[in-house]
C-alpha cells in the first residue's frame, strides 16, 4: 500500500514508520526540511518529499496516487494561551488533508487523535474533538479515528521527562497527583494503525487504545524516580495549588506543565473499551518497556532502543 505520513519525524511517527514498512508498505514523508530528515531514508520503502500540512500545492503533490493518508500530527502545548496554536496544528492540518484528498481521490484516512477528544475546555481536547468532527462530516473519506491515553516508549515526553527531573530536583511539587491514566506502548499505537489499515471493517469506527493497567499521575511519577535511581521527594499538590502552579509554568520556556495540560488532566485518561485485543494486540505493561530506557547505562538504553523499533 502507498501510504502518505504527516508527523513521521515526531514521537509517534518515528516509531510509526518501521512498522509500516515492515508491513511491507511503501511510505511518503512530507518534511519542510529533507535534510533534517534525511535519516529517515535508512528505512527500507521511506520516500521523502518537501511539503508542510499548511501548503495545499504541496500537499496534493504528496496524495497524488497514494491508497492512504495517516496523521500524525499533534502537539501537547503550544505557544501562548489562547488555542491558536492547538488549533492550526490539529483542525487547520486536518482540514488541509480532506481538501488534499478530495483532489487526489484518496479516501482512506486514518487519524491519531487522544481520548477525551472534545471534552472539557481544555484548547488540546477541543481541538482534537474539532478534527475529529471534520472527518465525520466530510463524506468523501474512509476515516478510522485511533484515541490512545499517554503514549510512552523511548523518546516520550512524558516517562522521560519526569526522569530527568526526579534525577535533578530533591523535591518535585507535582500537580494533579490523583488524575487517572492509562499508558500504552508506542510500539501497540503503531502495529494498531497497521492493523486498521487492512481492516475495511473499522472504517468509521473511533477506536480507543490503552495500555493493561490504571495509574495515577503520581503513581507513575513515583515509578519513573524508582526507575532512575532517584530519591527525589515528590509531594502532589491539592487542586488549587495545581492551578496556580499550571498558571505559573504557562510563562516558563519550554511549558514542562500548562494550564492546559491542568485541564486536560481533570479528565480520567482511562477507557474500558480497549481496541488493542480486538486488532490481535496484546498491551504491553508500563514497568517491562520504560526500564529499558530510564534505566541501566546509556549504551543498554541506546541497545534497547534498537530491540524496541525492531518488535514486530
């Protein structure tokens, strides 16, 4: 199959593209920069081609004779508060991708999207609830819509981050210590948009994809300082201290937490309807996959790294 990727070279589309081609799909990466992204040429049947989500000429160039397009396109804070930025990257790309394929005569459309999708008033939520609309109303696409919980695996952002802060901080003031989630292995995100692929049974289905355990966020917290090695302190914080500490790090480079990632979080991250089994996947528990990359020395991490691309 001739799939069109958006996101390849982010956390879930690096470990996307070795599945697809394994699966023995040819896959063609839109990148702004090809050089950047020339690494990605090492994987056997990857085509690279220059284009953006926000440049319809080029956009249809890349559709142009494919059989699918997934996205993978997302991000978990953007710049400044007001939803802009959460709205381009998610609803504009989408809405960029149904106008690229009504062009091109693709139809099979598969969208990496997060459970909760329109909930609340969090701008991640909306705007991920918003694109997903698009695709219901659009009516010239096959869409499949795929809602993981956390996605963790080596290069996350979220198991890695707060390994890295537990080594360096002797107390970390956590937010939100009570929320709920349900991680699942990048590795089980992308063998189930290989699954859907060559299932015309799940067109139009919202599938919700999570890992085989509930969690808290400080339960998790406390699993990443244990992984590490670290003895850091780690205090959760009652709900207002958690907004006002969400207000805070809205200001701070980088947003390591955000009043949108506070509002995100009052929703449980969790589901009881797992598609994972019902696609031949078995979730993969939380402590066997990220010891491997919190853990051990840095050569072992780097080895695991391989091992984990390498799963079937």
């Amino acid at each position: 199959m001739r799939i069109v990727l958006l996101g390849a070279t982010g956390f879930v589309g690096s470990h996307l593209l070795p599945q697809l081609s394994r699966r023995g799909h040819h896959c063609r990466v839109i990148c702004r920069n090809r050089e950047r992204a020339r690494h990605l040429r090492l994987i056997p049947g990857v085509e690279l081609v220059s284009g953006n989500a926000f440049d319809p000429d080029s956009l249809e160039r890349a559709l142009d004779g494919a059989d699918a397009v997934i996205n993978a396109v997302g991000i978990l804070n953007e710049r400044g508060r007001g939803g802009r930025g959460f709205h381009r990257a998610h609803v504009e790309t989408v809405e960029n991708l149904l106008s690229a394929c009504r062009a091109t005569g693709v139809r099979r459309f598969i969208q990496i999207s997060a459970i909760n999708a329109g909930k609340g008033d969090s701008h991640y939520l909306r705007s991920k609830g918003e694109a997903e609309q698009r695709l219901r109303v659009a009516g010239h696409v096959d869409e499949t819509i795929l809602r993981p919980s956390v996605i963790f695996g080596f290069g996350d952002s979220f198991f890695t981050r707060f390994a890295k802060l537990v080594r360096w901080l002797p107390v970390l003031p956590l937010a939100c210590p009570q929320s709920r989630l349900q991680p699942v292995w990048v590795g089980d995100v992308a063998a189930a948009v290989g699954e859907v692929l060559v299932r015309p049974e799940t067109v139009g289905e919202v599938l919700e994809l999570v890992g085989p355990r509930v969690y808290t966020l400080r339960e998790l917290v406390e699993l990443s300082a244990r992984l590490s090695g670290a003895s850091c302190w780690i205090v959760g914080q009652p709900d207002p201290v958690s907004r006002i500490q969400a207000f805070i790090m809205d200001f701070v480079p980088g947003k390591p937490f955000s009043t949108d990632n506070y509002k995100s979080l009052q929703w449980d991250n969790v589901s009881d309807d797992n598609a994972l089994p019902g696609l031949g996947i078995e979730p993969q528990p939380v402590r066997a996959i990220v010891s491997a990359y919190i853990g051990g020395s840095p050569r072992q991490r780097r080895l695991d790294r391989w091992r984990d691309l390498s799963r079937p």
